[in-house]
C-alpha cells in the first residue's frame, strides 16, 4: 500500500491544509543604519482552521521568512494574518505574530540595527490586487520590534512587493 503524500484539508470549506504561498523582494529597512540592499521574502499561509473562508476576521495561520544577502538582519517568522476583501479583484491584510532574527542586538555604532533581543513581535500590512482566480500581487510593509521590552528597540522596517498563488 502506497503512502498518501497529499497534505490533509482543513476543516474550512474542504479547503487544501496550505491555502498560499508568496515570494518577493523586499526593500531592506531604509530609513534605519542597516538602509540598503534587497531582502527575499517568502511566506506560506495556512487554511483557516475554523469558521468559513468568507468570515474575515477569523485569521490564517501563516510562517515565513525575510532573508538579507548582504550580510545585514534576516528573520524567520510566524503568526496570524487577516484578509479583507474591498471588492472581487482589491483586498486589504493584516498580520501579527513573532520573529526570531539574526541581527545584533546592542548599539554598535556601526551600520546595524540595535534591534535589543533576537525575538521580537511582527506586524505586517498588505493592499493586493487578484491578477486571477490564483494569482495575486500585493505591495507589504512589515515591522519587528521588541515594543521596549529590551534595553534597544530600534526596530527593523522592510517595504516590498509580493506574488501569491492562491490555492
């Protein structure tokens, strides 16, 4: 008997278990001291796991990560992420939750980011557009910060454009 390699379905509408994946290219914090350079995002989102898939405030479950190349602050993160449809092809989308980073964590006075602890909240907020039943492009800002609970808290603040393919 061959094993079933399909991932399960969630309980919203038989929905697949991940209901997007995203990539894009994020502009690297830049009004902070580590300005400069291109991030690569890349990001799943899961199936609702409750409700229906029309009822807005119920969030995504989501992970990802925000990787710099150029030697500056990378982050893995996860949360819960909210989509609200302005009309058939506009939405509008919110995430919350907490990142783990890689970047330093006292002032150095150098070209870094005294982010204050390497694991700190992330929000993030999205308007997209829906190229097709499945493709969809949006343009995201996200933020890490520690919300002062660290001795630094300069925070990290990327801006970019995703693409989604919706399952």
């Amino acid at each position: 008997m061959a094993a079933d390699l399909t991932p399960p379905s969630s309980p919203v509408d038989n929905a697949p278990f991940i209901d997007e994946v995203r990539l894009g290219g994020m502009a690297h914090a830049p009004w902070s001291p580590e300005a400069g350079g291109v991030d690569l995002n890349a990001e799943v989102l899961f199936a609702k796991p409750w409700g229906t898939a029309d009822e807005w405030w119920l969030p995504r479950p989501h992970v990802g990560t925000t990787i710099n190349f150029d030697g500056k602050t990378s982050t893995v993160y996860a949360g819960a992420t909210w989509q609200y449809n302005i009309t058939s092809w506009a939405f509008v989308e919110a995430s919350f939750g907490g990142s783990l980073n890689n970047g330093e964590t006292q002032d150095l006075h150098n070209d870094t980011n005294p982010l204050g602890c390497h694991a700190l909240f992330r929000e993030s907020a999205s308007l997209g557009y829906n190229l097709t039943e499945h493709w969809r492009i949006m343009a995201t800002a996200e933020h890490s910060s520690n919300a002062g609970l660290c001795d630094y808290n300069r925070g990290l603040t990327n801006y970019g454009i995703r693409v989604g393919y919706k399952f």
